[in-house]
C-alpha cells in the first residue's frame, strides 16, 4: 500500500461568542488573518471550512501544516460586520471525517 504524499488533517473547533456565527463571516476571517499573517491559503496550507453549524465546525488541512492551521484559527479574535469579541477553542484533531463528525 503506497503512502499518500499529501493527508489531511480535521480540526474540531468551537466558537464562543454572543451571538451565532454564519458560515461566510467566518471564511472572511480566515482570509484576512491569512493575508495578515502572509499565508497563500491555497498554496501553504489549505484550509478548508468542510463543516460549521451553531458555532461548531471542522477545518481541513493538510498533515504537514496542522499547526499553522490551528493557529489561523486562534487569531481570529473578531468576526463580522461590527466584529463581534469572540474566542476559539480546538476540541480534536483527526485523520479521518468520520472521527471528526463524532466529535461535532
């Protein structure tokens, strides 16, 4: 069995914040803080938003950039139009979807 060269990794995390998060506020954090942090998303480490709902989701990454990832998402301190304080927390981190749901 060949290794793949590229594994993901999913992150679980959950938001604290005074209000619900929509989906699309929160990928333009991930993109500004990306831009801030002089991060070509799609080159470096390719996050991906795979599932988020009631301030609770899952990030894709690559293996090698868990890390970066993980702290893309700590930056992020504020989020929307009036830029609600909000706090996140990483629950898991796994190799597989499936495991990952289970901790959603």
């Amino acid at each position: 069995m060949a290794v793949k060269e590229f594994r993901h990794r999913y992150i679980v995390f959950e938001i604290e914040a005074p209000r619900v998060i929509e989906r699309w506020e929160l990928i333009k954090e991930f993109q500004r803080l990306a831009s801030r942090m002089g991060l070509d998303q799609s080159e470096e480490i390719r996050p991906w938003l795979t599932a988020f709902q009631n301030n609770r989701g899952i990030l894709r990454c690559s293996h090698c950039d868990r890390d970066k990832a993980i702290e893309l998402l700590k930056g992020i301190n504020e989020v929307g139009e009036e830029r609600l304080k909000v706090t996140i927390n990483t629950v898991t981190t796994s190799g597989t979807i499936r495991k990952a749901k289970e901790s959603l």
